[in-house]
C-alpha cells in the first residue's frame, strides 16, 4: 500500500545556500507532491529566487539533498530538471528577442529537432496558446522581438505548458502575471488548476496575494533564507500572509532616531504617478515596495534632472552609489585610489592637472573613516573583498560636494559589520545637512529612514514618516497599496 502512495516529484531537504557572508538558504526543506500548487511568499531577499534556482537545477546547493520521485539525485542540474519536466518562467522573460516564437519553441523543446521541426514546433507552441489564452491573436512566425511585453509573457508561460516530447509536471511561475491584464490572469490561473487537476505541480510566486489564496493548494512563507510558515491555503488571509512574512524589525533600526525636519527646505521633487516625490535638506528618504516596481526608474529621473549631461559640474548637485558595483560602480582595471577619487577630480585639479599629493591625502582620509581595509590604495580594485569595494563606492560619492546622495541598493551581499559602518556615517552626513534617497529591498535599512515612499506598479502608492515607518506598514502597502 505504502508503494502506491504518490511521491514528490522534487524534494529538497535541508538546503543551504550562501553568498559570502550571506546565507540566502538556511536549511530549508521543501517537497512538491503531483496535482498540487504551492504558493510561494516572502518579501524581498527572503530566498524565494534561490530556491527556485535550486529546484530548477540551475544552482547546487551548498548542503542538502535533492530526491526525485523519492530517488536521490547526484547530479542534479538544468538537463536534469528538464528531463523530469520541470520548466521555469521567469519575471525576467528570457525568450531570444531575434527569432520568431516558433524557433524559440524549438529551443526549449530539443525533440522536436530533425527534418519538419518548424512544423512540429508551431504545432506545439500554437495549441498550447489556444488552450491557455483563446483569441489571443500571436502568430508563431512573428519575431519575438515585435511582441509586446503581454505577449512575450503569454508565449513563454505557454511554452512552459507545452509539450513537446518531454511532457510538463512541475512549472515554476514566478509573477507571471505581472504584464498581463485581468483577463489574461484569469485565463491563466484558470489553466493552472486544470493543470493541478490533471496532476500536474505549479510553484507560483506572486506579489498579488489574492492570486496565491485563491489558486494555491498550499502556501509557503519564507524570511531569511527560511520557511518560516507554512499551511493549505484555506487556512490564509492576506493580512495573516503580511503578518507572517514580516517580523519586528530589530537590532540597528531600533536606534533610527525621529528627527524634526520640519522646517528644513525641500532640495528635491519630482512629480509623477502617483504621490508625489520630495525630499528635505538633511532628510534620509527610503524607497521600499516589491523589487522592479519603479524604484530605480525614480532613482534615474532624480539623476537625470538633477546631473550633468556630459561633463560633470565643478558644484555637482547629486551623486550616485551603485548597487551593482560590476555593472556600474567599478572600474576593474583601474586602482582603488583611482576609483575613489574619480568622481572628485574636478576638486582635485588646477588647470586640468590632479594634484597627486591631495589625491593621495584625500584618500587616506576616507580609508581611514570608513576603514577600508587594504595596505596599499594604488592596489587593484578587485584585491579588495565585495564589502571594501562597495566600501570604496560610498567613499567616493561622499567625498563629492554633492548635497544629495542617490543610493540604488547599496547594501545587498555586504556583510553586516560593514553595513553598520556604512549606516553611521550616512546618519553623521545627514546630520550634517546631507539628502539622501535610498532604496533597499531590505526591510532594517528601509526602518532607518526618516520617511519612505512605497512603490506598486510603477507609482508612489504610500508615503510614511516617523513611527508610521514599520515594517508592518511597508509590507501592507507593498501587496495592497493601503498601510496596516
């Protein structure tokens, strides 16, 4: 009898994951039964990415094991999960913009290759469409790239349910219905629990609760690298789901002291969707909501109105730390002297000429306040740990004249010693009448702010200030748009 009894189609059990000092996984355990649909929740960096990375095969555990159908799998990887039928749908669709939907079709599916493919493949992709979205009115031969971002949303949420060769049984949907409309959702969660009911697994991750309770057959909550609740899903409403996903805030933003900013003057604004942006002298400004929800688009028009075009300003009016040193903050060949004083060397030349000995003194200034810990500043940049270099990125906007400090992210993968460094001198420099505009996925940096803005959808859908500034209050507003 017991060998009748179904089994997980993946288990993951007791998985940890780290990057660095962070624990993005911290033994977390999760089994994914046929005909079920697990609701996966958590605020920003709670570990719902990482653990899907892990069940897709795209990243290896760093402890714990994976079973199969209650077989331990060694080697567990992308083929691996694809030969089980495991498909994933990211919130960043990653179809080949240069090819049609049906070439694209040809790629996820590696059966249908040999004389005829094209054929096969429009079969496949076209009936998929038809069953998930009827009228949907996308031609299999159209370049992917002149789809709009809806219809790029429903061919890859299709394919992920076609079957070409290999058929589906576990589709991980992360937002998928972040581009699409009313309709299209519905037409889509309503395919879902067909899907279920035929047998088949969904893990789905959205920042719309209502879609979780209502198609989930059980919800998971993760904080921290943990689940920490999980119960079928008519045993959820929406506000035990933010209860459960939030926490007090402790340690560091319990000392965020309520300062009178009153009367200071307003040094930037912007007026947009939603309420409107503006930020006071001396004023430590939060942006907080889901991740991609406009929070750096803001961070990139406060910039843009406010920077120079081409040549930087003698008086700059803004500057600007980076979130991904890698992709915007670092110069990997140039030296960590270099990358700190390049934002300053209008300060530091006379005739177009740096001054290498005020270069030099600068430097050492800033290394030793915000300790960077390297013996030599002429070294290379990547001789130092990620910390130090997001280090050095702090230093060389503040050692700017800037008035305002734009900050898009800065602390993720820092190690907590040096987020507490950097968290005192932001605090010295604002008491010194400096701006600055953070946004985090954080929920401890997001407390320490004087006032925050929460973004939904690409607008300004809350504004809190003072002891409105919670955690509750965030994540409230984050799913709902309304603080608790």
């Amino acid at each position: 009898m017991t060998d009748r009894m179904p089994k997980a189609i993946i288990d993951v059990a007791d998985v940890k994951v780290s990057f660095g000092a962070v624990k993005a996984l911290d033994g977390v355990s999760l089994a994914i039964m046929p005909g079920e649909c697990v609701g996966l929740v958590g605020h920003n960096g709670a570990g719902k990415s990482t653990i899907v990375s892990v069940i897709n095969g795209g990243l290896s555990p760093h402890q714990g094991t994976i079973l199969g159908e209650g077989e331990l799998i060694a080697r567990f990887g992308i083929n691996a999960a694809r030969a089980r039928g495991v498909r994933c749908v990211f919130q960043e669709l990653s179809l080949c913009p240069n090819l049609t939907v049906l070439e694209n079709t040809r790629i996820l599916h590696r059966h249908l290759g040999g004389l005829g493919w094209r054929k096969r493949a429009k079969q496949v992709i076209e009936r998929s469409l038809d069953t998930m979205f009827p009228g949907h009115g996308i031609a299999s031969d159209r370049i992917v790239g002149d789809l709009s971002i809806a219809e790029r949303q429903m061919v890859e949420i299709a394919m992920a349910f076609s079957d070409g060769g290999i058929p589906p049984r576990l589709i991980i949907l992360d937002e998928p219905t972040s581009s699409l409309d009313a309709s299209l959702a519905e037409q889509m969660l309503a395919h879902v629990l067909r899907f279920v009911a035929s047998g088949g697994s969904v893990i789905l991750i959205s920042h719309i609760l209502h879609e979780i309770i209502t198609t989930a057959s059980r919800i998971v909550v993760m904080k921290d690298g943990r689940i920490v609740a999980e119960r079928p899903a008519e045993a959820w409403t929406e506000n035990g789901l933010v209860e459960a996903m939030g926490s007090v805030v402790k340690g560091e933003a319990h000392r965020r002291a309520i300062r009178d900013l009153a009367e200071a003057p307003v040094v930037v604004e912007q007026i947009g969707h939603g309420i409107p942006f503006r930020a006071k002298r001396g004023e430590i400004v939060g942006l907080a909501g889901l991740a991609g929800h406009g929070q750096t688009d803001m961070l990139m028009k406060l910039h843009a109105s406010s920077g120079a075009d081409w040549l930087p300003r003698r008086d700059p009016a803004v500057t600007f730390v980076a979130g991904d040193r890698r992709l915007n903050g670092v110069f990997e060949l140039w030296s960590i002297l270099k990358n700190f004083s390049v934002a300053s060397l209008g300060d530091l030349a006379s005739r177009g000429v740096v001054n290498a000995d005020a270069e030099v003194q600068r430097a050492g200034e800033w290394k030793q306040r915000i300790e960077i810990r390297t013996p030599n500043m002429a070294n290379r940049m990547l001789s130092l740990s990620g910390g130090n270099q997001q280090k050095v990125l702090f230093a060389r906007a503040l050692a700017t004249r800037a008035p305002v400090v734009l900050m898009d992210d800065p602390m993720r993968g820092v190690d907590v010693g040096t987020k507490q460094e950097v968290y005192e001198i932001i605090r010295q420099e604002a008491a010194h009448g400096r701006t600055f505009v953070w946004y985090s996925t954080e929920m401890e940096e997001v407390c320490l702010c004087d006032r925050v803005y929460v973004f939904r959808e690409g607008a300004i859908v809350a504004e809190l200030a003072g002891d409105a500034v919670t955690e509750e209050n965030i994540l409230a507003s984050s799913f709902t748009g309304v603080a608790a």
